[in-house]
C-alpha cells in the first residue's frame, strides 16, 4: 500500500545534540508537512514543503529546519535540541489541489 | 485567539451512549474537515464537508456543517470502544495553498 513512513519511531536525546527526523512517502504526493503534537495545544505546523524547490515555514519554526531531498523524502532537523522540543512529531502528504493530507505514523521525540 | 474552538475537550462516556462534540468559529471556511487520532497512530480524514447546511453520515457518525460554514458537529450514536480517539476539525486557512489549521480536539474515552 502506499504510505508515509516516518524513522524513528522514538528517540530520546540529551540537550545539545542534533537530530534528525525522517520522512518517506510512496502516495506519489507533491507536498508534504511537519506538525508538531503536544497534549492539549493540537497540532501545529512546522514547515512545509509543495515541490523540491519550494519550501515554507510554519507556525513554530524557530530552532527547526528541514531538507527535501526528493519528492518523497523530507527531513526536519532540531540542530541543538533542547527540552521543550519533547513532543510527537509528524509529517504530512498531499496533493496539490486538494485539503486532504495523509499522516505518518509519528516520531516521539524526547529531549532530557 | 483559536482559530478553531474544539469542546469539550476531554468526554469520557460509557459503551452505547450518544454524544456530540463541537468545532466552532468566528469565521468562514468554505469546506472543514474532521480527522480521528487514535492512541499511537497519526490523524485520518473522516469527512469533508463543503456546503452550510450539509450533514453526512459515515455509519454511527454524522458530520453537519452549519448554514453559515462556521462551525461544524460531530455525533456518534451508540457508542463503541473502537470509537475511542482524538477527534481534531481542521480547516484550510491557506487560500489556495490548502495550508490546514487544526483544532486542538476532543479527547473521547468509551468504557467498555
């Protein structure tokens, strides 16, 4: 079937150090999201990205950045994470010209 | 301010009850969408809806949009465990660039 993959699935990490979140996807969409989940706040948009060339911040940029490496690739990177980056991270697919938007399934990401 | 009001956000309620949770706005949206999140998992598209007025169903769920697109109701009828989830309404507040803001959710807990 095809998906949108995320690795990894859990990451703990110390204060400082810089991670990368990974995104693939096989649904052959042009555009494609990082959100952020934290309890009680929803999920807020991050970057995003409609073709190679063409990427946008988000809500919550600040201490993010990102790379799309192909069309089905998409990274966000936390280049000195910190600990109130702790949150569920997800990305996000869709096609251009429809709201529709297929989520992966997450990356819990805690920063001690 | 929210764009979107989510409430309430927390509904805990036994197997086989009724219930109806909210998306409310100040503003105009011409369609809404509402997604479940369950335990684990991302968000997945439940409905669209596009017109004021609009109800559809999806087999215990009813969707409504109200007559002025500014908010919208979900009720479950009979209740089910499996029902059990996040419910998020997201709305595209990017024009043509079908950018989603999403509601912060409704936490729903059916005891068997």
């Amino acid at each position: 079937d095809a998906d949108v993959t995320q690795t990894p699935r859990n990451r703990i990490t110390k204060t400082g150090k810089r991670i990368m979140l990974e995104c693939s996807q096989t649904k052959g969409h042009d555009r494609m999201y990082w959100y952020r989940q934290d309890p009680g706040l929803g999920l807020q948009l991050i970057y995003y990205s409609f073709d190679v060339k063409d990427i946008n911040k988000g809500e919550i940029s600040d201490g993010y950045s990102v790379s799309r490496q192909a069309q089905a690739k998409f990274s966000l990177s936390l280049e000195s994470a910190i600990p109130n980056q702790t949150a569920l991270y997800f990305c996000a697919t869709s096609l251009t010209g429809y709201n529709e938007q297929f989520f992966g399934p997450g990356t819990r990401l805690t920063v001690l | 301010t929210q764009l979107l009001e989510q409430s309430p956000q927390f509904l805990s309620i036994q197997e086989g009850e009724n219930l109806t949770v909210y998306c409310n706005s100040s503003s105009v949206f011409s369609s809404l969408q509402w997604y479940r999140q369950e335990p684990g998992e991302g968000p997945v598209l439940l409905v669209t809806v596009v017109t004021g007025g609009e109800v559809k169903k999806l087999k215990r769920l009813t969707f409504q949009f109200g007559d002025a697109r500014k908010d919208s109701s979900l009720h479950i009828t009979a209740a089910q465990p499996g029902d059990t989830g996040l419910y998020l309404c997201a709305v595209n507040s990017g024009g043509s660039n079908y950018k989603l803001t999403f509601g912060k959710g409704t936490l729903l807990t059916v005891n068997p």
